[in-house]
C-alpha cells in the first residue's frame, strides 16, 4: 500500500516524523511499520511532549533501588530486605467512553506493571474525578461514575486485591472527559526485582496469557488525541478485560520468577506485543525476532497490523533461560494458561516481526523505544497571578447553613457509595478503613506497616499551577504525618489538555516545576508515574490535575492514627495558625458558584515543623485522633471528626482567641483553607506539656476546645456561638452521594 499524507495524518504522525522515520529505515516503511511507529512514538507511549519537564524531578535517593524510567514501575527499599514497587497509571480517555471496562482494564493494567516487577501486588488506590452529579441534566455523569466504579471494583474484587482509599471529586471541567487514575503497591525482597530486558542472544521468547484480539486496537494513539463527538466510535480502542484470567497470570508469573527461568519479563500494555517486543530488546541492546503465526489468537484473520497493534489484556512476553523451555512449560501448563514460543533474542538490534517466511517489520528497537522525537511546546506567556480577593464582594454566608452545604456536596461528602463497592478488607491488611487521611497497610509477610495517599485540589491548580502542584505534594505528606507514617516517596499522574495550545503547555511547566520543588524538599524522590495529556471534550480542557501517590512507613503498630474523636473529654489543639486564605477554596465555589482568587500560600518550614511535631507527638502515644485541615478549612475538619468514626464525638471549640487580634469574619476563620495545619485530641493532662514542647520547637499551637458527651458541635467565631446537631451534619455528610447515585438513569 502506498503512504499518502493522508494515512500518516490518521496514524498521529506528522510529515517531519514521517521524514525522521525514512531516515531511521532508509525506505518507506509498510502499513504494518507505520503502525508500529505510530503507537510507540504516540504521546502515550513516548512523552514526546512531556519529557524534557519530567527530567526536572528529582528520581534519586538511599531508598531509591530502581529509578523512575528505568523500568515499568519504581522500587523503593522499605528495611530489612523488603522493598515495595508502586506506580500510577490513567484511563481516562477508555472511561470517557465505556466506562465500565475502561476503569476495570486500567485497574488490570497497573497490576501486571506491578508484578512484572517481581512484586505480589497488596493493595490499589484511586483518583477519580467527573463531571457534575447532581441534578436532571447530570445523568451522563452519573452514569460514567456509576460503570468506573463497578469496573473498578469488578476488577480488583475478582483479584482478591483490595481498594484501600483513595479521592472523589466533582467539577464542571470533567463533564464528558472524566479522570480515572489507578494506583497500585507490591512487595518483594530486594533480590526479587525483576527486569524488563531482552537479555541472552539465543535466549527463547515466549507470550503468555490471553489469546490476540481485535479490542484495544491502537489504544495508545486512541490515548494520544482529544475526545470528541466521534469518539464513540473508538470504542474497538477500549480493551476488554477478564480478572479471573489475570490471577492465574499472576501467579503463573510470580512461580516463573521465584524457579529462576527467565531472563526477561515484560507486560503487554500500551501497544500490546510491539511495545513489549521493542522495549525488552531495547533495554537489553540486542534484538527480538517474533513469527506471528505462532501468537495466540482467538480470532480467524487478523491481520499482523491487528496482532501486533492489538491491546488485549492479560498478555505477558517473557525472554526464558535457554535450556529451561520444558519447566516453563511446566508452569503455564499448571496454571492453565495459553502459551507459545514465538520468537527469539537476536544480535542485531533489531525489532524483527514475521508472518511465517514473510518479514512484515523490520526496524532497530532501539529507534522505536527510545528516539521518538522529543519537543519543546510552545509556551503561553506567564499569567499574572490572580488578584487578591476581596472578601467584601462576597456575600458572608450564614454559618449555620453552609456547613451542611458543604459537608453534603459530593466533593466533600462521605465517599462510602464508592468504597463499599470494594473488597477493602481481603488480605486482612487494612488497618485503617478507607475514609480516614491516608490508607494504612499491614504486609504481614514483610512485618511492614505501609500508609498511601493521593491528593491533587484542581482549584487550586487551576488558579495557580505552580502552587497548586507545591499543596499537592504537601498534603499527601500531611495526610501521611497524621496517619503516623513517614513519607517516603511519590508517583505522580499529570493529567492535562491539549499540549499544543500554549496556555496547556505553560500549565504543565508550571506544575511539573511545582511538583519538582516540594518532592525534593519534602525527600520524596519521584519513582515514575504517567503524563495523560488531551483530556479534552468538545466543551473545553479539564482543569490542571497533576495528581500526586505518595507512600509512608509507620514503624510501630501503636502509631496507627485515624482522623476520628475516640471519646469524650479530650482536649482538641491545632498545629498551626488559624489561617485567613479563602482564595480558591470550596467555600467560594459550593456556597458562591465561584473559581475565584489566589491559592493559600505555602510556607516549606512551617509546613514541615507541622508534620514533624505531629509525627514525634504520635510517637509519645499522646495523640488520640489527627486530621489535616484542608478543603473546607478548619470547620469542615472538626465536623469529619466528630461524625466520620463509630460513633458520633460532640466538640465544643473557640476560635476567638486565634486570630492574635485581626479582625475576621465567622466565614473566615472556619471554611478558610490555609496550609500547614493539623487538628489533633489528646488527653486533657497532657496539654500543658505538649503546648511548651510545641512553643519549644517554635510550632505554632494552641488548645481551641475539647470533645464532649453532647451530640453536638458548638463553634465560637467572630463572638457568634454556632451550633450544629452531629446527627444533622452525618444525615449531609453521609449519605448525600448514596442519594444523588438513585436519581434516575444512572445504569
């Protein structure tokens, strides 16, 4: 078939990449060539648009034992001779259109990137994000986040891999592009890594897995341009996926491991059987030669653009030891998994594809994996940051009625609709249920106790990128602090619009930098992650979402700590200042409709004396609840509180005493979202010696309240007393998603 401009525009390639992929071939290449070309040099698969930003991170550490890029996820040594690998994936463009297997393949896919590493995978975090979902012309939205959800738990829950915690939010900006990223965490001793490398000339290479489809075809370049109105018709692009099939592919490979038969091992994701064949030859310099006549298929006449195109799940390609074919046969054949020897390690450097006789790809792996060309978008120029924002062109709402309003938006609300979809409790690792400010894992075999976040405020980036992305990473450490762990390191997920519009691009530099300068302040080196880009629908970008995954060590089981008041007679301190910042934050855009002002400011020193003080007084076994004060401010963390544990905890609190003597509105003082602040009970004896060890380490802190027996919460602000039945604010807070998910046309 001749190559006509046309045809390279349908792949996603542009005429100078077409002309640098005549130079690389010294011919034009075939159908079949330019298809391969076109997923591995797709943004999905190549960052050719990101990945002058991502070198800006900081990938090293002591802990570090495989780097960011190096392979399918990073390795971080956690003692003792264990380690954990962990990564974030997205799915955003297969949800945006079949929501169901979209979310369940994306859930499939980061768990093969896990144990493709040597790692039994424990436990997976979400990030979902989604138009708005309350009212009649919502039904679209409720639909999509009704078929992730169940695909995401359809998935996980037939893996027997728990769904431990995790984020919800909702936004006009999601309408019809939802965000769907997938976290998930393994364990393995330190000489269990595995590696993704063609290694071996002579060495066997055989697939496993689920026989070649049709579904997933060319999802990666699907991934690699906007959504649209014809999008539905992508719908051969969304891979179908089967969790069952996967648990003995995971098993099958973890016995492969452990008998020392391989030399190489590497899933079929992204690009399916072209990525997987490149990228081991590439890593390892040498080359793969595949016959496609030998691939499972469970389809009559597949073309071999359609075989090595294809992203249907569960598939794995493995380089074995020469000598050890028959135990390797051995273990598929008790797992009860298709398999074939397809191909061979070769000297040449060389991705060498055949069709029986015939050579239908010919090209230097290295080119492929590794020499997509790399760009430098346009910049948009620096906006002005926003204004300050002046409280008296907002209305000061009525106290008593907004802090329902906002405990009952869905942004704020209990997320149990979601988490009890999940099989959160298989494993019997989860120590602190989802809800609380991070999820809290015990690995038994390991003896390890493990915390996870995932945090990103869109409000906030969307004002401000740069800082927006500084507050992510501080909140996913802060979050981490008030469960008892030290953190320890980040994946990240940045997702984003169209990168050729300059203003989209500026985002991305700007929050890349962001994420850049507080990881290295926080010691949190970046292990790998994803760049989705173009999530873009007809009616606009999303808002700048670069999500950030970070991961903690809790050295004692006595250092557990959950957001909940236990008991009655505690007394309640906050770590920090009262704070002033309403810019940007839930109360103006649920009670005021409004995206408006700038984010609150990060302060790196106080931030981090903050956590340290919470982290060393956890330690002493003095703290009885800890809760970070985020969105919504410090009224929004005391109702969580008080209404969020077993049983409903009344407080009473002052907040008149704070302000060192500024003048501040009520709304002020409780929905205001300044940095750098922790809410924390402790037995009423111990605040004069926490308060002096606290003034001690020049921490801000001071005792507001204590908890009591009346099922109450009583706020003094602004010399108003205000008053809320705990059962009043649970009925908002609790079911509200519950609520909004049985209007009808959800299914």
């Amino acid at each position: 078939m001749k190559i006509t401009p046309e045809i390279i525009q349908r792949h996603g390639l542009t005429p100078e990449e077409y002309e640098k992929i005549l130079t690389i071939l010294g011919r034009e290449p075939s159908l079949t060539e330019l298809g391969v070309f076109s997923v591995m040099w797709s943004e999905h698969c190549s960052y050719k648009n990101s990945r002058r930003e991502l070198r800006k991170f900081p990938t090293t550490g002591v802990r570090v034992l495989v780097k960011a890029g190096e392979e399918n996820a990073g390795v971080i040594d956690i003692g003792d001779g264990w380690a954990v690998a962990f990564k974030i994936e997205s799915h955003n463009h297969p949800s945006a259109v079949e929501p169901f297997q979209g979310a369940a393949t994306g859930v499939g896919g980061i768990i093969r990137d896990i144990f493709t590493m040597g790692a039994r995978p424990v436990f997976c975090l979400d990030s979902l994000r989604f138009g708005p979902i309350e009212g009649e012309k919502d039904k679209a939205n409720r639909r999509l986040f009704s078929n992730v959800v169940a695909g995401i738990a359809h998935y996980g829950n037939c893996m027997g891999i728990p769904t431990v915690g995790g984020e919800v939010y909702f936004d006009e900006s999601y309408a019809g592009n939802p965000l769907v990223n997938v976290f998930c965490l393994g364990i393995l001793r330190h000489d269990q890594i595995a590696r993704g490398a063609a290694e071996g000339v002579g060495n066997p290479v055989f697939y496993v897995g689920a026989e070649t489809g049709r579904d997933g075809l060319a999802g990666a370049a699907f991934a690699s341009r906007e959504l649209t109105e014809q999008s539905k018709q992508d719908r051969p692009a969304v891979q179908v996926g089967d969790p069952f099939r996967e648990k003995l592919l995971l098993e099958a490979c973890l016995e492969l491991l452990a008998s020392g038969c391989v030399a190489g091992i590497q899933d079929m994701g992204a690009a399916g059987l072209t990525c997987s064949t490149c990228e081991t030859a590439s890593r390892g310099g040498t080359g793969v030669e595949i016959d496609l006549r030998l691939v499972p298929q469970r389809e009559t006449g597949m073309t071999p653009y359609e075989i090595l195109l294809s992203e249907s799940q569960e598939r794995m390609l493995v380089i074995v030891k020469q000598g050890q074919e028959a135990r390797v046969s051995e273990i598929f054949k008790k797992w009860d998994l298709p398999y074939s020897r397809i191909g061979i390690v070769r000297d040449d450097g060389k991705m060498r594809v055949r069709d029986g006789e015939r050579v239908v790809v010919d090209i230097p792996a290295r080119a492929l994996a590794d020499e997509a060309p790399v760009y430098e978008r346009e910049v948009g120029p620096k906006r002005m940051p926003p204004p300050p924002l002046r409280l008296d062109a907002i209305p000061q709402a009525d106290p008593l009625e907004a802090l329902p309003q906002l405990l009952g938006d869905p942004n704020l609300a209990s997320k149990r609709w979601v988490w009890q979809q999940y099989d959160h409790s298989v494993r019997l690792g989860a120590a602190v249920p989802p809800g609380s400010d991070a999820a809290v894992f015990i690995v038994r075999e390991a003896n390890k106790i493990l915390a996870a976040t995932s945090d990103c405020n869109a409000l906030y980036c969307r004002q401000d990128p740069r800082n927006g992305a500084r507050i992510a990473v501080a909140e996913a450490a802060r979050n981490l602090a008030c469960s008892g762990a030290v953190p320890l390191a980040v994946t990240d997920n940045l997702n984003f619009g169209n990168p050729y519009k300059p203003e989209n691009f500026l985002q991305l530099r700007e929050a890349v930098e962001g994420l850049a300068e507080a990881c290295e302040r926080f010691g949190t080196p970046v292990t790998g992650g994803n760049v989705s880009l173009y999530n873009e629908s007809p009616t606009g970008s999303i808002d700048p979402t670069p999500t950030v995954a970070m991961v903690g060590l809790i050295e004692d089981p006595q250092h557990i700590t959950t957001q909940f008041f236990k008991k009655s007679g505690d007394a309640l301190l906050l770590i920090g200042l009262l704070g002033d910042e309403l810019g940007a934050s839930h109360y103006l855009k649920i009670i005021h409709g409004c995206k408006k002002g700038p984010p609150p400011e990060l302060d790196y020193g106080r931030e981090i004396a903050v956590q340290q003080a919470v982290l060393a007084l956890i330690r002493r076994g003095v703290v009885h609840s800890a809760h970070d004060c985020s969105e919504g401010g410090l009224a929004v963390a005391l109702a969580e509180s008080a209404i969020s544990g077993p049983t409903l905890v009344g407080a009473m609190v002052n907040l008149d005493n704070l302000n060192g003597g500024q003048k501040l509105r009520a709304d002020q003082m409780l929905f205001n979202e300044s940095q750098s602040r922790i809410l924390i009970s402790l037995p009423e004896s111990e605040v004069p010696r926490i308060l002096s060890y606290l003034e001690e380490k020049k921490v801000p802190a001071q005792c507001i309240g204590s908890t009591t027996e009346e099922p109450f919460l009583c706020i003094t602000a602004a010399g108003t007393p205000w008053k809320w039945s705990l059962e009043n604010l649970y009925s908002a807070w609790g079911d509200s998603l519950e609520r909004m998910m049985q209007a009808p046309s959800v299914s």
